[in-house]
C-alpha cells in the first residue's frame, strides 16, 4: 500500500508540475499576423494553430502573405517617356504594390555634380513597420564592381536621404500590415547621359 500511495502522490506532482509550466508559458507569437492562433472551429477571425506532434502548441503556421506581386523594384534616375505617370508621387494613403513602388520611384534624387555617376547601379534591400518607418537603415546588396568606393557611398548615402525624405511612407491599414516586416529590393540604375546629364531612354520598367 505505502508504494501504491508514493506512486499517486508522484503522478499528482508530474500533473501539478505539468500544468504551472502551461501557465508560465509565454503566449506565442503571431507576427506578423494581427490576430492571436486559436482553434478551426473558432467563429471569430484568427490563425488556425497548429503544431508538429512533437511540439508543445500551439504554433502559428507559415502562411505566404497576401500580396500577389514579388517586392522588386527598379527606378530610373530619368524614366522613359512612356514610365512617367509611375514615377508620379501618390495623393493618397499608399494602399496597392504599385501605389507603394510610385512612391519608391518618386522618392529617388540621384547625387549631382561630380558625385554623379551615369551608368552607376545600386541595389539595396530594407524593411518597412506598420507605420510606414524603417525598420534600419537600407543594406547594399549590389553596386557596380568599377565603381570607385567614393561612389559607392555617395550613392549609398543618396538612397538614404531620398527614403529618409519620404518616411515614414503613408501605408494605409491594410497594405501596412500585409508588408510589415517584409524585405523590399530596389535596384537604382543612373542612366543620365555622361556628356550632358539628358536621359538614356531604356525600356527596362
């Protein structure tokens, strides 16, 4: 009997131990969702939890987010004539991709003067908050090998200012919360002639 008796008193402990580390859980993260994991079967607006068998749940899945276009963007220093119109700042809260990328492109003021560098390509790669700031400062991922390391920074710092003028940039709800967290690529490409500063027409959008 004595053993019958330590062998429940060890089971309620494994039970009681069990269910304050539940408690003391922290609650799991959904982000970048905005609504909490719960059951299938909830009737109100949530991320289905699930988990692998081995995992203590619940766990938010991956699901792709709903943007149907990728966050890839070229901008020409001087657009073809036939671009213009997407180079055009938006009057309005930024609420598709293509309002967010007319606001990119409108952004961008290339160096001038002996900093500038027709033919020079920058490409850099930064995140967006809900709000529309930067969540750091933007990372080089490209730039042309045969520029000296002068240009490479001035470019670099070109592209700093031109997103710094613009942030926070006016994300309404709903665009805000599907890219938050999302990386943006933005391929500069300085394409002013090198004798006169006039444009070099290219169709590349």
């Amino acid at each position: 009997m004595p053993s019958l008796r330590l062998v429940a008193f060890l089971l309620a402990l494994v039970l009681a131990t069990s269910a304050a580390a539940r408690v003391r859980r922290p609650p799991p993260d959904p982000s970048p969702f905005a609504h909490a994991p719960c059951s299938v079967l909830d009737n109100r607006p949530c991320t289905p939890s699930v988990c692998s068998p081995l995992e203590r749940g619940p766990c938010s899945p991956e699901i792709d987010y709903p943007i149907g276009q990728d966050l890839h963007l070229t901008v020409l220093s001087v657009p073809a004539d036939t671009d213009a119109a997407g180079y055009q700042r938006p009057d309005h809260d930024l609420d598709t991709i293509s309002d967010l990328f007319a606001m990119l492109r409108s952004c961008w003021a290339p160096p001038d003067g002996e900093a500038a560098r027709p033919g020079m390509e920058l490409a850099v790669r930064f995140s967006l908050r809900r709000d529309g700031s930067l969540i750091a400062p933007p990372r080089v991922t490209y730039a042309t090998p045969q520029a000296p390391k002068s240009a490479r920074d001035d470019y670099r710092q070109a592209v700093s200012r031109s997103l710094g003028h613009c942030a926070p940039l006016p994300l309404s709800k709903g665009l805000g919360g599907a890219i938050a967290g999302r990386p943006i690529m933005v391929r500069y490409v300085d394409n002013r002639s090198e004798a006169n500063g006039t444009e070099r027409k290219s169709a590349q959008p």
